[in-house]
C-alpha cells in the first residue's frame, strides 16, 4: 500500500466522525414538528398516468380457452361431439363459415351464437328431430378460434396479433407493448368490425371497479387507441400520485376522487386550475366534489385538515412510570422527564431518544452511500489482467457484502449532548424515549475474535479490554475503534486505546476494520459505510 494511501486511510476515520457528529440535529430539533411536514402546492413531478402499470406482460402469458359457460360458440370453434345409443360418433367438428357443424347420420346443426353451456342441449335438440329416442348425445367446446386482430392508433407496436377468440381486448393490447407513453388513451379505446365501432372501452372501468367488456373478438377486428383528450395531477394523501387521465375534455371532481385510493385521514381536496386568465385555488370538503368541474392541466391535492391535540410517546427502559405517556401537543422533552419516575438503577443521565423520521433520513443516507459504492465497484478500471481478475474478486466480495448492508434498519437516534436543554426540544408522534439502566458491564462487538460483555474495571484500557475479548482479529492499530457512551453518542478511541480513564461503565466499544482493496475509491466508500452503519445501527457488519 502507497504512503499517501496509508495517510489517507489513517484521517478518513476522524473525518467522518467529523462529518457525522457536527451539531445539525440541535437545529432539527429546536424546530417545530411540522417542519417536517412542509408542502406546496406546485404540479407533481411524478410522470406516472393512473394505470401505466397494467401492460407488463401479464396477459400475454395465457390465452382464454373458452370453457367460461356464457362464451358464445363462433366459426371455427372445435366441438367434441359423442353420441350413443341408436348410433355411435366420437368426433371433433368444427364450425363453417355458416355456423354450423355437421353431424354424421343426422345433418348439419346450428351453433353459431349458442352460449357454451347450451350447447348440448341445443345440438341434442336437433338430433331429436331425426331420431326420436335411443340416442343421446355429449357436446363440449375443445377450443375456440383462432383469430388475427390488428392493434392500430396509439399502441407502442402496431401491427397483427393472433389469439382466440375468448381472449380480451386486454391481451391483445398488452402482445402490441401496451399504450404509447404519455399519447395514448386508457380511457379512449374502440373496437371496429367492417368498418364499424362495436365496442367503445375505458379500461379506468376495468381499474377501479374491475368491470371487463363482454366482447367476443372476430377475425379481422381492428382495436384502435384513441389520443388522449387531456390529463389532471394528483397527489397528496392517496395511494397514487400522478396523473389522471380524463374521458372527454372535462369532468367532475368526485369521479377524480372516487378513482383514487385515498388514505384513511383525508378530508379535503384543493384544485387548482386555470380560470380565464388566472390560476384559481379552491378547496373543498371530499363531501362537497359532486358539483365541482375540473378542467385538464389542473392539480387535485387532497390533504387533512385534521389537527393533533395530543401526542403518545413510548418509554423504555428502567423506570417506574406507564410504558406509553400521553402528551398534549407541542410537549418538550422536559414535559416527560418531568413526569418520570425512575428507580435506584436508572441513569438519567444517558437518556436515549428514538424518532422515525431520524430512521427514515439514515435509511435514506445509508442506502445512497450503498449505490454509490456499488457504482464505484462496478465502474473500477483495470490496467492488466491479472488486474481484472482481483477486481472481479473484489467485486464479488463487496456486492454480497452490499446486499446484507441494504437490511440494516437505522435507529432513529436523536443524540441529547451532554449539556442539552430538554425544554428545547419538541417530542412527535410515535418518539421513543429509553432510560438505560446502570451497567457494570463493557459490551465488546465487531473484529474481536470472542465479542462479550466485560465487568468494569476502573484503570482499564480500551486495548485491555479487547484483550479480554481475545484480542482483535488483526493490528488493533490498523483498525478504526469507536466507543459507544451510554447515551448513544460515539466517540473515536484510535488514539485512545491505550487510556486507563477513557472506558467508564456501560460503554460500549466497537472495532471495525479498515478494508484495503485495489480501488482508493472503494475503500474509503466502504470505510465510511462501514462507519455509519455502526453510528446509525450499532451493528458492526463484517465484510
């Protein structure tokens, strides 16, 4: 390894417990609650259309087979055809052009129309009026017909489709690729026989409320996919953001709002849309969108004009008070420690805080310093071959190593400094406060070959404890030791391992390792992942 290489590699550590440990959280936390929860009401940026989703492949997979008792027998269906009794026939007939089949010993029989589950009534009824009795007879459809209809209009690959005749507009559509993004309509769609609309379709039928047209196609149908006659945004609180397509040039609001999956405490819409020369913003109760018309280019945003009076935060931990405490809302973290009553063995003074939305941006951090790595793994060049071949290897090794990073589940911890004013900060919903207990112990995690839990002892070092824990799995000095206070602050022992006054009870010490691949680069991304999963989860994941 290069001088620069090992210099680099012996900062990177006190760096990055720079970057993690500066006081930004102080900033958040003094905030009021509903910082995190700011919104304008500018267009959505999500592109997706309600219902972009439905052509990927999964009817294409399976032709209908025409078993359904309301399928209607067409030309060039195959029936199995049996009788018995007077005369013997075993056969399979297909059906003319005329619509019939042909029995033997009896004539041709009409079937053309008759619903599948008629069909051995009627077929048997005609057999009747030639032979009286002593005969009987067993009808069933073997297979419908096969059939070429032409996908037209805007369809992402037009042309010539073959299927069965049971088969839905739906799988035909999806063998062309689908709608063609951001042109065709969903909501647009006609069938043509000789010339002629059959059949006009809205597929945000089949989507919202899973009605399907009853169409039998013909050989030679043509399925066109109209233009779309305009478009809505929504978003808000609903399961899909983005855009709405709209049937003709407008619509009522609560055809829009009935379509949408809304979430549970919604109560409002404001539509925003052009009026004249002027953009108009207008809110309704989701009891009051009957009358309203929505016009395209128009934003819907559904949102909760519910106002919290209270909220419940959870304790863990040594104390004796109720596990879940009910706080109005606006309530500090002073508010709860005030009401606390804690017992003989509680340490008050390394209260530990827990807050989801802090999980979520870790989760968020954790997961990009992921994909960058994976990038900086899959992009590496190599100068020889033997180059690549240990890259490869590399490679493989860190993208496992990858897969089990992206499980880690960030705490959520809210670090309190030691001199931190608790009336300062504003507890939410769903907070979690823990009141550790006092420990005698010293927890050993990570590149230790036996980790444990140590009894204190007063003098004793980092590197003495490790010791105990059999010692590290290389150079203690080559490798990067963090100490985990009993707050869940972390601070670097590198240059403390040999302190007799740095370890106090309840600590917790971490050794990682410094990794040493080909790629700088790689490194130090995995270093620093490495750092913050310890920081973020107080797990130590191995590579």
């Amino acid at each position: 390894m290069s001088i620069m290489k090992k210099k680099l590699l012996q900062v990177l550590p006190t760096l990055l417990f720079i970057l993690f440990n500066q006081p930004s959280f102080a900033i958040e936390l003094q905030s009021a609650p509903e910082a995190e929860k700011m919104a304008t009401i500018d267009a959505t940026n999500n592109s997706d259309v309600y219902g972009s989703w439905l052509f990927n492949g999964g009817f294409q997979s399976a032709e209908f087979t025409g078993i359904n008792p309301g399928y209607r027998i067409s030309q060039g269906d195959t029936l199995m055809v049996q009788l018995w009794g007077g005369i013997n026939v075993q056969q399979e007939l297909i059906v003319d052009a005329q619509g019939n089949i042909f029995v033997p010993e009896v004539g041709p029989v009409k079937v053309l129309g008759v619903e599948n589950q008629r069909l051995n009534e009627v077929v048997l009824k005609s057999i009747n009026r030639v032979y009286k009795s002593n005969v009987e007879a067993y009808v069933t459809l073997a297979s419908s017909q096969k059939i070429k209809v032409f996908l037209s209009g805007l369809v992402e690959n037009p042309g010539l489709y073959e299927g069965q005749s049971a088969d839905s507009v739906l799988r035909f559509i999806d063998q062309a690729g689908g709608i063609k993004k951001d042109l065709g309509s969903y909501r647009n769609i006609q069938v043509k026989r000789a010339g002629k609309v059959i059949r006009d379709i809205d597929l945000y039928e089949y989507l919202s409320a899973g009605t399907m047209t009853d169409l039998q196609m013909q050989d030679g149908d043509v399925i066109f996919i109209g233009r779309r006659n305009g478009e809505v945004s929504v978003e808000g609180e609903v399961s899909f953001s983005g855009r709405y397509e709209l049937k003709t040039g407008t619509t009522y609001l609560n055809e829009v709002v009935g379509a949408m999956v809304r979430n549970e405490k919604a109560t409002h819409v404001t539509v925003v849309q052009p009026e004249g020369q002027q953009i108009d913003a207008r809110q309704y109760a989701l009891s009051e969108t009957g009358d309203v018309v929505v016009r395209p280019g128009a934003l819907i945003k559904l949102s909760s004009q519910l106002r919290q009076k209270s909220i419940s935060v959870e304790l863990i931990g040594e104390h004796d008070s109720p596990g879940e405490i009910i706080l109005p809302w606006g309530a500090s973290l002073k508010d709860l420690l005030d009401q606390i009553e804690y017992t003989s063995l509680s340490n008050a003074s390394a209260i530990q805080l827990y807050r989801k939305s802090v999980a979520v941006r870790q989760k968020e951090t954790l997961d990009a310093s992921l994909t960058a790595l994976e990038q900086s793994v899959l992009t590496a060049r190599s100068g020889t071959v033997e180059t690549a071949q240990l890259r490869k290897t590399e490679a493989e090794i860190v993208l496992k190593w990858i897969e089990k990073a992206r499980e880690v589940q960030p705490r959520g911890q809210v670090l309190l400094s030691q001199d931190y004013d608790p009336s300062a900060i504003l507890l939410q919903q769903d907070d979690k406060i823990v009141i550790p207990p006092r420990r005698n112990l010293v927890m050993i995690h990570g590149e230790v070959w036996f980790p444990t839990a140590i009894s204190y002892e007063k003098g004793q070092s980092v590197k003495g404890y490790v010791a105990q824990a059999g010692g590290a799995t290389e150079d203690l000095g080559k490798m990067n030791v963090l100490l985990m206070k009993p707050n869940g602050s972390f601070v670097s022992a590198n240059g403390e391992l040999k302190d007799k006054r740095f370890v106090d009870p309840g600590d917790e010490i971490f050794v990682l390792a410094k990794p040493d691949f080909k790629s700088l680069q790689v490194t130090k991304d995995i270093t620093q992942v490495i750092y913050q999963i310890a920081v973020s989860a107080a797990v130590v994941l191995a590579l």
